[in-house]
C-alpha cells in the first residue's frame, strides 16, 4: 500500500534524490501536469487501486513533506508502445520525441528491476496542481 499524508494517498515522483526533487519542482512550476506508472509494478504490486478521476492526491518532496495537492484529471491505462507523443510532452521533462521518451522510461523501469515491453501496461495519470 502507498502512504497516506493528511487523509491523501501520497504521489512520490520518481526516485529518491535528485530526481525526485526535479520532477516535484516540475509539477510545482506547472510544467508537468501527468506522470506514468506500470499496473504490474507500481499497482498491482502494492495492492494499490488505479487512482480516480477527481481524486486529491498529496505530492510528496524529496524531503517527505506534503508540498502540494493534485487533482486527477485523467486516467488511461495503455500498452507502452502506444503511449501517445501528446502524453509524453504533458509529462513536462523535455522529451523531443517519443522515442526518447520510450528510452528514457524503459530505461528507468529497467533499472528498477522491471523489463517494459511494447505491450506492458502503462497507467498514464494526467492531473493539474489543485494546490501549493
């Protein structure tokens, strides 16, 4: 299961450190408005449920702190191959294609202990920053 902070489910961006605060200041800026996750890994895994639209979620920094509120806008669940150009540029890090964003997240979920295939689940959340 996800933490909880303030009655929320917690949103922990990435990995600790320096990515972490990176894609959290991202989403404060108001540049990154989705992130992607693996049903197998991220949900399925944690016996966490997908979240919902309209579901408040607390942002967490790197520093374990509440810094933000989310609101869901969007949730998709999509093979990895047919994740769109449009979501990789909502996700605000500065992918020039979409190949380079396949790259950067197969990479990623690799170094995660987890191998991504075209045909992996991908859950796409889009969000807008309800508070900061």
């Amino acid at each position: 299961m996800w933490g909880r902070a303030n009655g929320l489910r917690v949103v922990e961006l990435g990995t600790p450190g320096e990515m972490r605060t990176w894609l959290t200041d991202l989403v404060l800026a108001g540049s990154k408005k989705a992130t992607a996750g693996l049903l197998e890994l991220d949900y399925q895994a944690e016996d966490e449920e997908l979240e919902h639209v309209g579901e408040h979620l607390a942002l967490i920094y790197d520093s374990g702190s509440h810094v933000a509120t989310l609101e869901v806008v969007e949730v998709a669940l999509v093979p990895f191959a047919e994740v769109s150009w449009e979501f990789a540029q909502s996700e605000g890090e500065g992918y020039g294609a979409i190949e380079d964003w396949r790259e950067a997240h197969r990479r990623y979920w690799q170094g995660e202990g987890y191998e991504v295939d075209d045909a992996t689940t991908v859950v796409c959340l889009s969000f807008r920053l309800a508070t900061s």
